[in-house]
C-alpha cells in the first residue's frame, strides 16, 4: 500500500458523492470532492493518473498534489469540504461614514478663494490638510459623492 494512498471509508465516499452532485456548492469544492473521489482505491478500485485527472478537470498536477495534501491534513471529509478560514481579518476601510459626512459637508460649503466651485482635487487635498485623513485621492472623493448622488455642479 502506497503512503499517500486515498482509501476511503463507504461513508466518507458518499459524503463526496453527495457534495460533489447537488450542485448547491461552490464549483471549487465540488471539484475538490470530485479529485478525491478520481484518486479513491477503497474496494478495488483503480485511482485515476494524476496527468488523467489534470487533463479532465483543466488543472495543474500540482493542483491536485496540493488538493490531496490538503485531504491528509483535514481533520474529516467535511472539513475538507468547507472553505479556509481566513487567518487575518478583512482591512478595515480609510473612509467611514464620518470621513464621508465631513467631505459631503466640505463639499456643501463655500469653495476656496479664487475658485467658483469646488472639485475632487480640492476636497481631497482640503481633506488631508484639516486633518480629517491622511491621505484621499481625487478618485476616492468622487466615488464617495457618487454614492450619495452628490454634484458638484
């Protein structure tokens, strides 16, 4: 018997199976359930080369070294099955709600001298310069006043 060998149980080839044909799961996943049931030797069965199983599902080799690595180390066919958790959060986002209720109350008051109307150059450098970010883009305010169907006309 081969060290890396997939040999599942009755119950864990039909936890596959049943993932891999309701077609309610992401199309990944079910294509990961779909490699292990191809590797499988339980009862007889043949395993599919890695260069067959590749071919079929339009991936590389090292894909399926990667998905069947991933297999040994779960801790169960259902834990396999289900995403990775993210190790790091989300970044949080530079603009929130208060940022952007400044910049649309910058953007309602009177413009700079020399200038008859404000632009998204101005409220982003006026931005940065009373402290209420360190840095905006031109792009960002535009975005932020688009949201709140806000003109600068």
């Amino acid at each position: 018997m081969k060290k890396n060998q997939i040999v599942l149980s009755l119950e864990q080839r039909q936890e596959l199976e049943r993932f891999s044909e309701t077609g309610i799961h992401s199309a990944k996943l079910i294509k990961r359930a779909k490699i292990i049931l191809a590797l499988d030797t339980s009862e007889g069965r043949k395993a599919m080369k890695q260069s067959e199983i590749a071919e079929q599902n339009h991936i590389s080799r090292q894909n399926i070294i990667e998905i069947r690595k991933t297999f040994f180390e779960a801790d169960s066919v259902t834990a396999f099955l289900q995403r990775k958790k993210r190790t790091k959060p989300p970044v949080a986002p530079k603009v929130t709600g208060d940022i952007e209720a400044y910049i649309i109350a910058l953007a309602c008051s009177k413009p700079p001298e020399g200038y008859a109307r404000w632009n998204l150059v101005l409220l982003a450098d006026r931005s940065v310069k009373l402290n209420i970010i360190d840095s905006l883009s031109p792009a960002t305010v535009g975005r932020i006043l688009k949201k709140r169907n806000f003109s600068l006309t």
